[in-house]
C-alpha cells in the first residue's frame, strides 16, 4: 500500500475567545427578542456557535444559550424545547439564524396567554472576538492527520469546524477543505463524511470523535488496497 502524502500539508490553528459584555439586558421574553433584533451579529454567534466551545466536552440539553436561559430564568419549558433544538450549523449565515429565532420568539409570544413574566436573572448580551493561535503542528498523511486530531487541544477543532464555516466564511470546515483538495489528500468522500460532522448536533469532543472515527475507517479501507 502506497502513502499518499499531501503536497501542502495541514496546519494545526487553535483559538483563544474574548468576551465583550455589550451592557444589554433582557429581564422577560418580550425585551429578549428586541433586543436579538439589534445587537451585533457576533453577539448572537456568541450565543449560539461558541456555545459549544464553553461546553466542549459535553452535549447539553438545550443547543444555545437563549434555549437555556428561557427554560431555567423564564420557566418557559415550551419556547425553550423550540430554540433547543435549533442547529446553528444548519444556517449558511449568523443573520439566517437571526432571523429564524425572531420568529420562533414572535410565534410563541404571539400565540402565548401566560402574563408577562419577569426574571431575578436577567439575559446578559455578550459578543466575542477570536483570536487565532498557531500550534506548530503540521500533517501530510492521513495517518499523520489522525495522530494529531486525536491529541490537539479542542480550540482546534472549534477553529477549523465552527469558525472556519461561519466567520470565515469557506465553503466548507478547514478539514474538509484539506482532505478533498488537490493541494491535500483528495480524499472526495471522506471529506464529504467530515463535512457533515458539525451538523449532528455534537459536542467538540464528540465531533473530534467522530472525525477520528471516519479517518479510521478510511484508513482501514486504504490498507485493503
């Protein structure tokens, strides 16, 4: 069996998020949803993509921090089971999500006969700015790629999988990018395989698992040849 090894090889980037608080505060359902209409598209990233870099080694119940929010301060279990199960990942852009939970909040309130209900703990907006930290750590195989995903610190695989989707703004995340590139391994399908991790609605390790699992594969699949 033959090695393929990639001409320009995988650099390894973690992530460091500064947090911003905005000063915006939402104390019922009502100021909740005007105030997602105005503040900055990175504070509703904040609230839903970097999510999972606060909770990188655990699935929580509810996928965002206004799910959360609604469920434990607002004791609105229905409207909290409808932002749930929003998947950030399903939406091209922050103002498609934006906009989708605008009309989850709209319908609820619109359609709601419980009397407006004030918190003791209020919605605190908070935007957040990523700064990118090189690692050092480069791949040319996939065997190479494997042995690094597995030991990288998780920053990194919220860089190349969740950063490199919506604030960078590629067509697909850093790893498939490399994997099926000409420049990289070529490797069509598995590429297509890890495209579609960001979208099962994991946590980052559960997605660093996952990716490992179908390198493996690939992997086992190459040494049959």
């Amino acid at each position: 069996m033959s090695i393929c090894s990639a001409n320009m090889p995988f650099r390894f980037v973690s992530c460091m998020e500064l947090r911003e608080v905005l000063g915006k505060r939402a104390m019922d359902e009502h100021r909740l949803l005007e105030l997602i209409e105005e503040v900055p598209a990175d504070s509703i990233y904040y609230h839903t993509h970097s999510y999972f870099l606060r909770h990188a080694y655990t699935q929580q119940l509810y996928s965002n921090d206004f799910a959360t929010w609604v469920v434990l301060y607002a004791q609105d279990r229905v409207l909290g089971e409808r932002l749930g199960v929003l998947d950030p990942f399903d939406f091209s852009d922050i103002e498609q999500l934006r906009d989708e939970i605008l009309r989850i909040l709209a319908d609820h309130l619109n359609h709601s006969t419980v009397p407006r209900f004030i918190v003791s703990e209020p919605f605190e907006f908070i935007r957040s700015h990523i700064i990118e930290v090189p690692l050092g750590l480069e791949a040319r195989t996939l065997s190479e790629f494997y042995d690094a995903l597995a030991d990288v610190e998780v920053g990194a695989v919220y860089n190349h999988v969740c950063e490199a989707r919506m604030r960078k703004r590629l067509q697909s995340v850093d790893f498939s990018c490399w994997l099926s590139s000409g420049e990289g391994l070529g490797l069509q399908q598995l590429a297509l395989n890890v495209e579609q991790v960001g979208r099962l609605g994991l946590s980052l390790e559960g997605m660093r698992s996952k990716i490992l699992r179908l390198c493996d594969q690939e992997l086992a699949r190459q040494r049959t040849l």
